[in-house]
C-alpha cells in the first residue's frame, strides 16, 4: 500500500497506509520494518519532528543502513549540511547502494558540484539490475532534473524520455516534460500533458501549476478556476491535520495571490517543522510580499549562508536585494542566477 500510494501520488492514500502501520504494530509491537515504514512515511509527509522517535521504537533500527541513510535525509532537512554530506559519504562507503548514492548525488547537485553528481547518478545506474525499470527510470527523472535545472533543456528531455521508455506511462515523467515544454515556450503542449496528469493525479500543487502557466501566457480567465480548486485543496489538507502543503501555501499568497500576512504565516509554520534552505528563501519571500524588507533579508541571508547554488534562490535574492535599494549585490546574484540557468526567468514550477 505504501509503493502503491508512491506510485499514484495522492496524498489522500498515506492515510490508509498510515491506519495500517499503527493497527499492525499495536498487533505486532515494534518490529523493525513496520517502525521503519513509518518513519520513511512521516518523512515523506514533511513531519520530521517524528522521524526520530519513530526510529528509536527499537534500539537497533538507527544502526541498519535504512535507518542512517533516513537520518541522513533528515539532516539535510533540518539544514545540518555539512553533518549530512558526511553522513551521506560514509553511508556510500558502507554501503554503495543505487539509493545511496543517488542520495549523495542530489546532495552533491544542491552544493553545485555538477559533474560529482552526474558521476553518482551513473553509478547508481550502474548497481540496478535489469528487472529494476522503476528505478531506473527514477533515476533518469534526476539527471533531467539536474540538466532542466541548469537549462540544458535537450539533455533533460533526453532522460525524460529514457525514463519513459524504461517505465513508460509515469505520470511524474509526464508532468516534468510537462514543465520542460513550458519552460520551452510550448505552452500548448505543455498545457494539454499538464491536463492528462491532472486527470490522473488531481493534486492542488499541480492545479496550481496550471493556473500560473495561464496566467503566465496571459489566460486570466482560464487560470482562475485551476487556482481556485488548488487553494481550496490546500486548505481541505490543512484542514484535515496535514501539513506538507505549507510550503504551496507560502507560495501561493506570496507570489500567485499576493496576501502578505497569509504568506508569512504559512512560511512560519513551515519554517517550524523544519529550518532547511527552502524554507527560510520561503520566509524571506513571504516577509518579501508582505513588505518586511529588513526581515526579508535576514531570511534569504540565512538561505544563502546553506551553500545551495540554485538560480531560483539566487534570482529571489536579487529582487530582495534591490528592493532594498542595495543594487550592487541584486545584479551579483543576477548573474550568478543566469551563470547557473542562462533560462531561468522562463516558466518554472514552485516544487
């Protein structure tokens, strides 16, 4: 049930498998693969403040290699880099799994070391065996994130398009083409797949997805009603006790709906559960929109302070800082923006 909820990607079915999780280990106790189930759940859902108690309902699972390399997520998540560069480097030591070292990869990929990263990828390729498609195909998905991130837009649909062939019909294959061909300009295409996903996996982030790639493309009318279902899904989730939308909400009433005091709100509550880069450029943004420029800027200095080389954190730090009339900087991480992604004021997705 867990896979199969991965695999469909709709929050709703975590529930069920979380119901699950609880009736057996009260019928079974703590075994190990059920605590472990859990915790990789609760991570998956953004409770990181669960993690590690999840781990620690039996002594020996934090020794396994399941158990570090979730600890390793977990620092990442909680903004220990360099404690999870590390810890990710002895677990490929330990254990050079394809996992593993796809996780050190995209570490690598966040810190800037591009060519590391490709490397890590194409040695994990090298460890799956040929019945493994799923996660080839996964990992083809990451190397086209990483060369749609640097705007090496025909190297990314090349992978998009192995991943395809590997494991095809993948609606998150499907919905990262989607964001390639809007970044591309071809916003028709782009629209049409947008709404195939949408019909298979009705989630609100990519409702919103759809509302801004219309009203990027000047569709106002046809915008509305996709970012309407996506609020009013955000807030049925929060409503409901969830909270791995906070950073969508963030977004939405900093950028999509300005509503200052919404935004800060929402990037608090995210900034709460887990202090990482992410979510302090989220907090910046928000005070951004609200016009706190003074916190603002202690928020995106924080985020740049993690050593993440990204062009979208550096292009908000640009018009952080030049709202704040310091012009010099805002044009140095204008062009370290543009040295990254020479594309990056194209359409992009707010992940």
């Amino acid at each position: 049930m867990y896979h199969r909820a991965s695999i469909r990607g709709d929050y709703r079915d975590f529930e069920d498998v979380e119901r699950l999780i609880n009736k057996a280990i009260g019928l079974r106790g703590a075994k190990e693969d059920l605590c472990l189930l859990k915790a990789n759940l609760d991570f998956k859902l953004h409770r990181v403040d669960r993690v590690k108690s999840d781990l620690a309902m039996t002594p020996r699972l934090a020794g396994r290699p399941e158990g570090k390399a979730l600890m390793a997520d977990l620092l990442f998540q909680v903004g220990r880099y360099s404690e999870a560069g590390e810890s990710y480097r002895e677990l490929v030591r330990e254990s050079p799994s394809w996992d593993n070292l796809a996780r050190l990869a995209y570490f690598q990929f966040k810190m800037g070391d591009v060519e590391e990263a490709e490397k890590l990828y194409l040695e994990a390729e090298d460890e799956l065996t040929a019945k493994e498609m799923r996660s080839y195909a996964w990992l083809e998905l990451q190397r086209g994130v990483l060369d749609l991130t640097y705007g090496r837009y025909d190297a990314a649909e090349e992978h998009y398009r192995r991943a395809d062939r590997a494991y095809s019909g993948f609606w998150q294959v499907q919905e990262h083409m989607a964001e390639l061909l809007a970044a591309r300009g071809e916003f028709d295409k782009a629209i049409e797949l947008y709404g195939r996903v949408l019909a298979r996996v009705p989630r609100p982030d990519f409702q919103q997805t759809l509302g801004e790639l219309y009203a990027f493309i000047d569709e106002p009318t046809k915008a509305e009603p996709w970012l309407d279902r996506a609020l009013a899904g955000y807030l049925e989730s929060v409503a409901a006790g969830h909270v791995h939308y906070y950073h969508h909400l963030t977004d939405y009433f900093a950028d999509v709906r300005p509503n200052g005091p919404e935004a800060v709100k929402w990037a608090y509550k995210d900034f709460q559960l887990r202090s990482n880069y992410g979510t302090q450029a989220g907090l910046a943004w928000a005070h951004y929109a609200n016009g706190d420029l003074h916190d603002a800027i202690v928020f995106i200095e924080l985020a740049l302070a993690s050593g993440v080389r990204e062009a979208g954190l550096f292009s908000l730090a640009a018009k952080i800082y030049r709202a704040a009339g310091r012009d010099l900087e805002s044009e140095q991480f204008r062009s370290k923006a543009a040295a990254i992604n020479p594309h990056f004021e194209n359409f992009h997705v707010h992940r």
